[in-house]
C-alpha cells in the first residue's frame, strides 16, 4: 500500500481508539471533576462492562445485532448499579478522604478483577459484532462496525455535554462541584449526586467496554490500558475539564493509531508517557484546567 | 420563629458552640455580634446542618430541625448568605438564581420578584458570578438566598468590604423583608449598621450567648459593645 492509504487507515484506527478513549475518560474526568475523587478502579468497570457483555450476548437468543443492543443497555445499568453501591457502601463512608478513596479504589480494582476471575475465568472471549459490513475504499475495505463506533461514541458525548450544559441535572452536578456546603444550603442532596456521578462515570466505561469487545475481546485483565490512558488523557487535559479532557483523548487517540500502525503500540504509549511528563513539568494544571 | 436551645458543636473534638440559646422571631432582626472566632459562623452553619449540634435543640415553629440531613433544612425556608458569599463561582448569575430557585421549587413569579429588589442582577443575568463586583456578589447571595421565598434568613456579615452605598442597599432590602414577617438573623460587625436595623442584640462570646438586649434606644457607646465587641 502507499503511503498515503496507509496513513489514512492508522487515522481511522487512530479514530476509533480516541472514540472509545475519549468515552472512558470522560467518565473517569467526570468522577474528579464533581466529586474530587481518583477512581483506580475506573479500568475495573470497563472490564466488567466487557465482561458482562460476553455474558449477555451469550444468553440472549436471536441474531447478535440483538444480544448487542440489550447488551448496550444493560451492561451499564448493572454496572453503574455497582459504581453507586460502592459509593454508597465504601467511598461515602471514607467522607470522599482523598487518599482514602484511591486506597479503597484499588482495593475495588482487585475485588472486581478476581470476581471477574472466579466467574468468567482467564480467557479472552470474543464477542461478535452486531453487524459485518465493509465499506470498500479505493484502496482498502474497512470494518463498517468501527465507523459506527465512532458515530455512536460521538452521540454519547454530545448527550453528555448536552446534560451538562443544558439540563438541570448538569446545573446540580456543576453547582456540587463548585461548592458542595453551599449546595446543600439550596437543598442539593449531595450524596445522591455524587452516588449518580459515579454510576455515570462507570456506566460510560461500561458503554465504551461493550462498543469495543466485538473488535477486543473481554478479559478480566483487560482493565489495564484503559485506566493508563484514561490517566494520561485527563492529566493532559486538565483534571475535571471536559473540553480538556475529549481534546487529549483525540490527541492521543489519533497519535496511537498512527504511531502504532507505523512503528509499534509499545512506542505509542512511550511516547504518551513522556507527554504527560511534559505537561506535568511545565504546565501541571494540564493543557485546560484551570491554574490552581 | 426560630429557636436554639443549649446548642453544643464543634469541629471534630474541637468544641465551639457551648449552651449556646437564641431566639429569633418573625418580623424581627436579630444581629448576633462578637469578636473573631467566637463561633457566630459555627452558629448559623449548625442551624443550617452543616455542622451536627451534639447537643441541644433547634426548632423552626416548633418542629425540631436539628437531626435533619443538611439539604433538607433550606427546604423548610432557610436562607442562607454565607460569609465570603460562596457563590457558585463558574456558573452565571442566571444559574445561581435558579438554583435558589430549585430548593423550595419556586418559579418565574419569585424569580422575578427577587430581581425587582437588584435591578443591577438583572443587566448582569448571563455573566459568570465570579466577574461580578463585590458588591453585586453580595446582592446575589442575598438574592440566592431570597429565592426560597424564606421564613428565616441567616446572613453572615454581608456587608463585609463594601462601601457605604451597597451597606446602605442592603440595609433596605433587609427591612423591607422585615416588614413581610421574615425572622432574621444578621450576624455584624458595624455598630452603626447593628443600631440602623437590630430590634434585638445578641453577643457571643467563647461559643454562648452572653447577653441578648433589645436595640431600641441603644447607643454607640453602650457597654456592651465595648465588653463583647471591644470597640
Ligand atoms: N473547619 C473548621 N475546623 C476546625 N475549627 C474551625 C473550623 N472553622 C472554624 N473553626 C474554629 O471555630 C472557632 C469559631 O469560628 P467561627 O468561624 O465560627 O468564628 P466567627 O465568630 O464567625 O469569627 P469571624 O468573626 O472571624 O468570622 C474558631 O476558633 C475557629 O478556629
Ligand atoms: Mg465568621
């Protein structure tokens, strides 16, 4: 293939990696952003997010276009069901410590990889794509189910935005974030809020987990990368910032892809690495965050 | 009418408030004065829920309110101004205001109201709160707060910092809701300002009510001032 071809295919790649970055850290950026809370566990829910898609298109009769869409819904209902109970039971009970709740996240981290483990054993398992169509390029044919990735993690980012900029649940979950004393002296039920927050947050991992087992597979290590890029992209966009933080998942999304389709996915995230680095030394409240 | 009664709080093992007894009736402004950390802030946010009285009672017309979880205090009509007005910095003056609006579900009609009182808001609706002047942060935590269309209003040296114009703006707002039955407890510095308003004087001093007078007939050079303000 020539170059040229070849570029636009690692950009495509590059694509549907910041597509399904871009939905994780958001959710990861949401959590700190409103609740001020570093969720290790983060990569834990995408994982269970795969996890239980295996298991829902597994059991659900009918063509897999099927199974995929109840997937798509329940995956992140149960998941966020989840997140809010652990907020509940665990990170509530800590008041938010800062330090406490990493600690208590990574010890959730472990607790879902090992129940991932016990219940869903150590192999990859494939999930089928809800649909097979390839789009034929002058130059190459390319999965159809990969571009609706794309568009599909884009409507899921815009409802986002759009529930933060335009609803009035945005405007209790912005107005907690700034001041959680003062919200609740206008009759914000803080708990609740942060509760939701950390269910959305876990349900967008959850989300991004089943857009992206047809083309993965779900194994219960799979948590991993998810979490380290994740990291990487709301250090570099700010933490809590969301504009910050979609602008970084394309960045590194897109230099992903195409670093690794020229040189190779252990150079990618070298290459990411140092990048944080950069940001953490010359501009540590990250490209848009505001200055502390 | 609202009323504490041997209110004990702290901060953790930190004990603040002791005893601390204080009636605030309907129609009436009551000023809360003493010196730098005698505990007025630590009073207004234990009535607010903020802080857990461990000992003691809080009653708004009777009914307890003490036990209650913090976002379901503002909800029986308790405004609140913080000091350093705690606005919600990012967000705009418009969104403030709603969210004022939102703790006891009032709609267009308070809103509009509460706008009448600070036209000044109004030209300002669509600006982030953390532009605005000193003096209009003020107005809007005092419009915040009289969105809930409040019973009781608590306000923490509001007229910290401003010049004599605002103080005065201020003051009129605060008797004009005088005059529709609000109870009010204003915690202040100013004596002038304390004379110009108070129908009642409370002095805090170590976390108690020490003596509570009433303002009529008062002067500068009363004692009090001197012993629990030191001015
Ligand atoms: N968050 C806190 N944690 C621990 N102690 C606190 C806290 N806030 C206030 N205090 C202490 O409680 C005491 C009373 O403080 P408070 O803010 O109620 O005083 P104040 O009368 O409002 O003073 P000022 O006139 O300076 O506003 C002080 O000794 C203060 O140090
Ligand atoms: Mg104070």
């Amino acid at each position: 293939m020539d170059f040229g071809p070849y570029l636009l295919l690692a950009l495509m790649e590059g694509t549907v990696m910041a597509a399904v970055l871009a939905l994780t850290a958001v959710g990861l950026s949401l959590v700190f952003g409103v609740m001020r809370v570093v969720n290790v566990a983060h990569g834990e829910f995408l994982m269970l997010g795969a996890v239980l898609a295996w298991f829902v298109t597994h059991y659900v009769p009918g063509p897999p276009v099927v199974g995929f869409a109840v997937a798509l819904v329940v995956c992140p209902l149960i998941v966020g069901g989840i997140a809010a109970l652990s907020d509940t039971l665990i990170l509530k009970r800590l008041n938010y410590d800062p330090e406490a709740t990493i600690v208590a996240t990574i010890g959730l981290s472990y607790i879902f990889q090992q129940a991932a483990l016990s219940f869903y054993g150590p192999d990859a398992r494939p999930v089928e794509a809800p649909f097979n169509l390839r789009i034929q390029f002058p130059w190459f044919g390319y999965s159809g189910y990969k571009i609706a990735v794309v568009l599909a993690a884009i409507v899921i980012l815009l409802a986002i935005w759009l529930l933060m900029t335009r609803t009035r649940a945005g405007l209790i979950m912005r107005a907690t974030q700034l001041d959680r004393d003062t919200a609740r002296a206008f009759g914000i039920n803080v708990d609740r809020v942060y509760a939701a927050v950390f269910a959305l947050g876990a349900g967008l991992a959850a989300i991004a987990a089943v857009l992206i087992v047809p083309i993965q597979q779900a194994h219960y290590l799979m948590g991993h990368d998810p979490l380290l890029l994740s990291f990487i992209v709301v250090i570099i966009g700010g933490l809590g910032s969301l504009r910050g933080t979609l602008l970084a998942a394309v960045v590194i999304g897109l230099s992903d892809g195409v670093i690794s389709v020229f040189f190779s996915p252990t150079l990618a995230k070298i290459l990411a690495t140092l990048l944080v680095a950069m940001v953490l030394v010359f501009r540590p409240q990250g490209l848009f965050g505001a200055k502390p | 009418m609202l009323q504490l009664q041997n209110v004990h709080a702290g901060y953790g093992n930190v004990q603040v408030l002791r005893a601390l007894s204080l009636t605030a009736k309907a129609g009436e402004v009551t000023c809360v004065m003493g010196r730098n950390g005698a505990g007025k802030s630590t009073m207004l946010r234990t009535i607010m829920g903020q802080i857990r009285a461990s000992a003691g009672s809080i009653t708004l017309n009777g009914t307890p309110i003490h036990g209650l979880p913090a976002h379901e205090v503002p909800r029986h009509g308790i405004g609140y101004v913080p000091q350093g007005r705690r606005l919600f910095s990012e967000l705009t003056v418009a969104q403030n205001i709603e969210i004022g609006l939102m703790t006891r579900k009032k709609g267009a009609a308070t809103r509009d109201h509460v706008l009448s009182l600070f036209p000044r808001l109004r030209e300002r609706l669509s600006q982030r709160a953390s532009t605005l002047s000193g003096g209009e942060q003020q107005m809007l935590a005092i419009a915040r707060a009289l969105c809930l269309e409040p019973a009781v209003l608590l306000l923490d040296e509001p007229t910290e910092g401003l010049q004599p114009s605002m103080i005065t703006l201020i003051r009129e707002t605060l008797l004009a809701l005088k005059s529709t039955g609000v109870a009010t407890v204003l915690v202040e510095q100013r004596v002038d300002a304390v004379l110009a308003m108070a129908d009642q004087i409370a002095f805090i001093t170590a976390g108690t009510v020490a003596e509570t007078i009433p303002a009529k007939g008062l002067s500068h050079t009363a004692s009090q001032f001197q012993k629990y303000v030191g001015i």
